[in-house]
C-alpha cells in the first residue's frame, strides 16, 4: 500500500477514487511514564516514553487506515493527513485519515 502526504503520486496516474479512509487509536498515560516525565521536566529533555507511546498509536492508526483502504479495493491512499486531540484525563486520540484510491 503506498501512502502519500500529497494529492497525487509522481509518475503515476489516479485511475479511482475510493473516497475517505481512516483509522485511530486512544491512547492512555502510564503512571510510570507520568512520574518518569514529571522528574524529566525538571531537569530538561525528551519524553522518551511519551514519544514512544505516540510513535506506537501513529502506526496503529495507519494500520487501521491501511487495512480499511485495502478492504475499499485502494492501492494508495493520498493526502495523508494526522490529527490528535485530547478526549479525557490522560488519553489521547491519534486520528489518521486520507483519500484511498486505485493507481494504475
């Protein structure tokens, strides 16, 4: 499955379009986590266990944008687009969402 973050794919011609595909995945903090970062925030830093729980809920998201493509008959999704929103105390939504079409 080829993704794309722009409308069209260079060099190769959009024979369908198969309309909006998506996938998204909410997250929750770990305490763990949570007190590991507050002691991070004193003393300056990445978030290594924040950035790797969101690296982890991007790729479900495109899992689950990929497979809903693929289920619509799609060879390519374009127009990649994330988006992230806080939905309660401690949880974040990873929202991934584009246009699945069929390339020849």
């Amino acid at each position: 499955m080829l993704l794309s973050n722009i409308e069209t794919v260079p060099g190769r011609t959009i024979v369908r379009h198969l309309g909006l595909v998506q996938g998204s995945t909410v997250r929750a903090k770990h305490v763990g986590r949570d007190f590991m970062a507050g002691l991070k925030n004193l003393v300056g830093g990445e978030l290594k266990g924040y950035t790797e729980l969101l690296n982890e809920a991007r790729d479900e998201a495109i899992a689950r944008m990929i497979e809903q493509a693929r289920q619509a008959g799609a060879n390519a999704v374009v127009n990649v687009r994330f988006s992230t929103a806080s939905v309660a105390a401690g949880a974040a939504e990873i929202f991934a969402y584009g246009t699945a079409v069929v390339l020849e």
